[in-house]
C-alpha cells in the first residue's frame, strides 16, 4: 500500500523514491529502454496507455507514500 514491498518479489522498493527518479523510469518502461529487474515486457504493459502527465502524476503520487 506504501510501496514498501518488492514486486513478485523482484523490484525495488518504490515508496518515497525521487519523483524525477520514478518518472524516467516508467518513461523508459514505456519506450521499451529500460528493463529493471527482468521487469521491463510487464512493465511495458502497465504503463503503455499512460500520457506524459499521467506518469508525472503517479511518479509525484509514488514519492509521497512514505
């Protein structure tokens, strides 16, 4: 619920990570660039619909849940 918790046990723990951190990540994820922790195809997935905007304000949502 914090983001305290690895994904399938696998990812880094996401609460309170920096927000600029957090938003070029799920960019690279988007682009298909960026496979952290073997993560980057489901990653791909979840976030492929989202707009700039949306993944700036989930990345903001993320860095204030600790």
């Amino acid at each position: 619920a914090k983001g305290e918790k690895k994904a399938l046990g696998k990812s880094a723990e996401i609460g309170g990570m920096d927000a600029a951190t957090l938003e070029a990540d799920i960019k690279g994820y988007k682009a298909g660039t960026l496979n952290k922790h073997g993560m980057g195809m489901l990653m791909k997935g979840q976030v492929a619909s989202m707009s700039d905007a949306d993944i700036k304000t989930v990345a903001e949502y993320i860095h204030g849940l600790k």
